[in-house]
C-alpha cells in the first residue's frame, strides 16, 4: 500500500480550499504535473482529501467501492436543501432512489415528452428575431427554469406568469445564499445573502406543500403516493428539482453545444448532427466530456481503505475531479480535442468513464430526463438556425465554479435557417 503523493498540511493554515476554489482546473494541472500523479493529497474544507483525476480512481470510487465512500450529511447542499437523497446514506437513500427514479424513467419520462418539445419551441423559437446577438447562458437558463417548473410544479410560464416569475426569483435568491457564506444576520435595512436565502427558501417551502396538498395532478400529485421517509420529504425533493442549480446545469451544457458547434466552419457538423441522430449523440457525449457543467463530487471514507493501491486512511475526504478524469490521457487520445468521432472509434461503447452525472450506484436521477431534453433543445436549434459568435472574438475562457460556463456570458447571433428538412421542425 503505497502513501498518497501530495500533503494534507497543518489544521486550518494547510487548507487550500480558497485556492480550488478560485481555479479548481489550473489547481489539479499544476498537482498533476507537480506529483506525476492523477491522485494526489492535499486539505480541503480543512479536512485531508484525496483528489481524483482519473477514469480508474473514478471508477473505483464511484462504483466497486461505493459502499466504502459514503455522502457528506453535513454538506452544505443540506445546509440549504434541507434532508434529501443527494447526502443520505445506506438503505434510506436505496429506498429514496427507488421511489424517486421510478419517476424519471420509462412511461412517466415518456409521458414529459410532447411538454418538453414545446417548452423548447416556446423559448427557442424568437432566438433570430431581433437579429442582434444574444446572450445564449441567459437565455436557455429561461428554458431551463421553465422546464423544471413546468414539469415538476405545473407552473407554466404562458398561464400562471406572475406565480412562475414569484417563484425563479426565489430560487435565484435561494441559489445566490448557496453560494454565499453562511452568515446568518438579519438588521434591519440590511440582510446577509445567506439571510435572504433563507427567507427564499421558507417561501418557496410554503409554495411548495400548498401545490403538494392542492395540486393532484402531473409529478407533484403523483409525489404523495410515493413511499417518502417523513411528511417533509416530498417537499425538500421539490425543493432540490425546482432549485436554480438544475436549470444552469442544462444551460451549461446548451452553451456549450452551443459554442461547439457554431460559425461558419461548423455548419457541416451542424448539418450532420440534424440529421443523423447517432453523430448527434457522439456530439453531446463530447460535449459533456469536455465542459462538465458541475466539477465533481464529493465522498467521506468510511473506513481505511485505498484507491489505485493508496492508502486512504477512515474520515478522509474524496472528491473526483471530472474535468480532469475527462481529460485523462490514458482513455482519451487528445484528450483536450473536441472530436465527436472519438465515440464511433476508440471510445465507442465507453460513455460509462464518464462522470458528468456521478457514475455507479449514486449517479444522477435526472440524467435521462437531461437527455431526452438536450436532444429536443439541440434538434430545434439545428433544424431551425443557423448561428455564430458576435462579435467574432469573444474571451471564452470558462470558470467552473459553481458551474461551468464562459466567464463571461458569450453573445451569438442566430439566423433563420431557409429550409427546414426534418419533420420536427415543421411543427414551429
Ligand atoms: C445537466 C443536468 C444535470 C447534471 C450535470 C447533473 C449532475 C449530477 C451529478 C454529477 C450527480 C452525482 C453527484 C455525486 O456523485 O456526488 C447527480 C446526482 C443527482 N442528480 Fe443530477 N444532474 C443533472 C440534472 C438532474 C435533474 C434534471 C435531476 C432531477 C430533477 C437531478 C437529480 C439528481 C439527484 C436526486 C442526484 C442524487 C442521486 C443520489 O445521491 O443517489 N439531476 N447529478
């Protein structure tokens, strides 16, 4: 059993979470490079935590030793979500997931269908109207909140405008109190973001459980008659879906698609993802490997144990990095190219070494229903535009945290495509 390459320092002085925080992607390079290593030690959330960056720590992590490396109950996502499925452990969350992916999968996800296809035309349809560039990140954040809200409150954005507006910006507060310190401080004439937040999440808690009581139809009527651990369960796991963090995930991943495959030089692959769905899906898979919208997860060790044979001592803390277990070199040549024909060659059939939705036994819920609309969304947009960067030369340089996207917000000027092919696009 080999020591971890790296040190955890002193209490408090050694913690780098500052730094990570700051640059997590230059904060593992510079680690990488330093201890030849995709492993390495160092403190962070001032506790040991053992960094993860690449497929086979990944792997063993997340799925042949998943019961070693358990949640975090005291992560701050409880902080602010209250007791949900993303920080339990053991048979709670094996009986939480069952409920709940039973919600996510087959018929029901079947029966989201033709309401995501129209939330897509809905908010996509105007994109080349004004003829000036847009700022695609806020736009399709619109698509995201619509998307949530819609599907798991039944508040649609065209009947019920003011409540849907009441409710983003409550989540907008709430989200911007996640992210701040937890500084609880109310005086008056003054509030702490966490404070706001706070407030936020009370509202929309009380949304919530009247829509819980009142509403007996779509996710939220069928929610009362899942088999739930206590009477707030149902209402916390509204809370987590509706939350602004999902609606940015699918932004993420729509901006960067939409950066990917934009200008000039990319209509033949635009061309091509219309109308071969297969190249469409190698473009998304390349897309979430290279621009993963959340950076990783985190893990506690249950007990002393290793990972690609080191040694990882009880209580200290893992977290898989997947913007560097994307771009390991030992599974994916290139690693930093955007080359969609990598998944029809050496990596077809290798989706699972990714983690842009977790992997294993705790991966995402939602990611069916993430694929199904990303798909809707990317076919409306092939199938009815064109589109480029404007101006031209943008600095799209990304930051990651929270969640990935450019700095700052690109602006992209979209065209009505003249001729539409596909049936799909007929429908607009
Ligand atoms: C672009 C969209 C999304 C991304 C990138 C994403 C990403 C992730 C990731 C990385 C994890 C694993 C975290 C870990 O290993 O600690 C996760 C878990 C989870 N996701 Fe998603 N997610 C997305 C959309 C959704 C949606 C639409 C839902 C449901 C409405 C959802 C619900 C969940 C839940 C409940 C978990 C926790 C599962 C567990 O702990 O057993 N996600 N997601």
């Amino acid at each position: 059993m080999t020591k971890l390459p790296g040190n955890a320092g002193v209490s408090l002085l050694g913690d780098k979470s500052l730094e990570f925080y700051r640059d997590p992607v230059s904060f593992c390079q510079q680690r990488i490079e330093k201890h030849r290593s995709r492993m390495f030690l160092c403190r962070l959330m001032n506790r040991p935590t053992a960094f993860i960056c690449s497929v086979q720590g990944m792997r063993e992590l997340l799925c042949e030793k998943s019961s070693l490396f358990l949640k975090d109950p005291t992560d701050l996502m409880t902080n602010m979500y209250g007791d949900t499925i993303v920080t339990t452990n053991g048979e709670e969350a094996c009986l939480l997931r069952l409920s709940l992916t039973s919600h996510f999968t087959g018929s029901c996800l079947g029966s989201w269908s033709d309401y995501i296809a129209s939330v897509c035309e809905r908010c996509l349809k105007d994109l080349s109207v004004s003829g000036q560039p847009e700022s695609v990140y806020t736009a399709f954040k619109s698509l995201g909140t619509e998307l949530v809200l819609g599907l798991f409150l039944n508040v649609r954005a065209e009947k019920q405008p003011e409540l849907f507006q009441e409710i983003s910006q409550l989540c907008t507060q709430h989200w911007h109190g996640l992210i701040s310190a937890p500084v609880n401080v109310k005086v008056p004439m003054w509030s702490s973001g966490f404070s706001i937040a706070l407030d936020a999440r009370n509202k929309l808690m009380d949304i919530i459980k009247d829509k819980l009581e009142n509403d007996k139809e779509g996710f939220v009527g069928s929610l009362g008659s899942l088999p739930l651990p206590d009477s707030s369960s149902a209402a916390q796991h509204l809370l987590l879906f509706i939350s602004a963090l999902i609606p940015k995930a699918l932004a993420s991943l729509l901006n960067s698609f939409t950066l990917a495959l934009g200008g000039n030089g990319q209509e033949k692959a635009r061309r091509q993802a219309a109308e071969d769905p297969d190249y469409l899906c190698r473009v998304l898979l390349e897309v979430q490997r290279l621009w993963p919208p959340f950076i990783g997860g985190r893990r506690i060790a249950d007990q002393d144990s290793t990972l690609m044979g080191f040694h990882v001592p009880k209580d200290f803390g893992v977290i898989y990095i997947s913007h560097a277990v994307h771009r390991d070199p030992e599974v994916f040549q290139e690693p930093d190219a955007f080359l969609p024909e990598r998944w029809s060659g050496r990596n077809e059939g290798h989706e699972h070494f990714l983690c842009s939705f977790g992997n294993g036994p705790r991966s995402c819920i939602g990611a069916k229903l993430t694929n199904v609309f990303l798909k809707e969304a990317c076919v409306y947009l092939l199938n009815n535009f064109d589109w480029c960067l404007d101006p031209p030369v943008q600095n799209l340089e990304y930051k990651w945290l929270p969640v990935s996207r450019p700095a700052n917000p690109p602006t992209v000027t979209f065209t009505q495509r003249d001729h539409t092919l596909s049936g799909r696009s007929d429908t607009s």
